[in-house]
C-alpha cells in the first residue's frame, strides 16, 4: 500500500491515463476527482460491500431449501 500526502488542488496519476485530484478538504472529508477512461469502472467500497452481503444473504444451498421443505410439511394445517 502507498500513503501519499496531498494537498488542496495537487493530484497524482496512476499509470498513464488515470488521475486523481484533490479537490477539497474539510474538517472529515475529503472531496477527490477522478480523470479515468470509461472503461475502467469506480465503485465505492461500501457498495461493493454491501453487495457482497446480499448475495451472502440471498444465496441457499439446495440442503438448507430441503430442510425447509421438510420443515413446512411438518407444520399443523390451518383449515
């Protein structure tokens, strides 16, 4: 990992065709722009997280499904 410091309005590139500058700073947060080709996607680590976390969630393996079933069958019937 490389730690750089940056000021108001300086940038850095990465490799020839992405630049990353530093628009604004304040007390907590600071506000970048990114100068890259189209084809080079820019996520949010949070998002990618996040969706990570909804396959995890979403994904059931075909032993839990038939426990499931299993479980269903066994509940009285209402009539």
């Amino acid at each position: 990992m490389l730690i750089l410091q940056r000021k108001a309005s300086e940038s850095l590139m990465i490799g020839d065709n992405i630049k990353v500058s530093i628009v604004e700073i304040n007390a907590d947060r600071v506000k970048i722009s990114i100068d890259a080709p189209k084809n080079i996607p820019i996520v949010r680590t949070e998002l990618l997280d996040a969706a990570a976390s909804n396959r995890e969630a979403t994904s059931v393996t075909t032993t839990e499904t038939i426990a499931l079933l299993q479980a269903i069958k066994k509940l009285p019937k209402n009539k």
